[in-house]
C-alpha cells in the first residue's frame, strides 16, 4: 500500500501493490506524477522516510517531483503514517478465505478514503506543517 496525500488539502492517491523494490516504485511515481500534475509547471514535493526502495542509486525521478527524505528513525514527523490505521480499519480482527478478498477490502477503504479529503486532512495536518501565507 502507497498513499501520497497533501496534508493541507486532503488530496490523495492511493495505490495497492504487491512487493516492493525499485522498478514498482518508480512506476508509483510516474503514476502519481501523472495524476497529480507534476511536470514544468507544477513542482510536487514529496517527503519520504529512508526505505531503501526510495533512495536506491539511479531512481528515475518524474519531471516535477521534489523527493525530500526525513531523518531516520523518525516516523512521527511523516504525515502518512497516520494513515495505516485509517486504511487498516476494514480488516482488522477479520477473516478473509483468499489474498484477492483482503485487496478488495483494502482498495474500497482507499476509494472511500480518497473521497473524504477532511478525514485525512484532520489525520495528516501536523501543527508544524507550512501552510500557504493569507493575503493581507
């Protein structure tokens, strides 16, 4: 599971993978480019732990994409991981006959999710978290 989500606005992407490793995350990546709108004109900035699969030599990075790693061991300060539980909500202390009924599960709680940009805007918005300056 890979979700991108901007904390102030709520927006999100999901994806439901099955492994991990470097070519499947370059592929999320250019995926999620697409589908946000990273390119020229429009820089994304996406803040990562160090998992080996986002920082391995060569990563193909997306025209537009900013990848901005966090300190190690500091989970508390990635908005995303605030998330799992939201997403974990729909399987927990269940039983599933077959891996394909666990996706199934999983992708509808991700759609639900993705449309409800409060919900995981209350869950990822750290007081910290710079905010777009208002108008004077």
């Amino acid at each position: 599971m890979t979700a991108f989500v901007a904390p102030v606005t709520g927006e999100s992407h999901w994806y439901v993978g099955n492994g991990v490793s470097k070519p499947l995350f370059e592929g999320l990546l250019a995926a999620f480019a697409r589908e946000a709108g990273a390119g020229p004109q429009r820089a994304v900035i996406l803040l990562l732990d160090g998992a080996g699969w986002h920082t391995e030599s060569g990563l193909r990075i997306p025209e537009g994409l900013r990848l901005v790693y966090l300190p190690p061991y500091t989970p508390e300060l990635q908005p995303a991981e605030r998330l799992w539980r939201l997403v974990d909500e729909p399987i927990v202390n269940r039983h599933f006959d077959t891996l394909a009924e666990i996706q199934d599960r999983v992708e509808q709680r991700c759609r639900r999710l993705e449309a409800q940009p409060d919900t995981l805007r209350a869950n990822t918005l750290f007081h910290w978290w710079p905010q777009k300056p208002k108008p004077n």
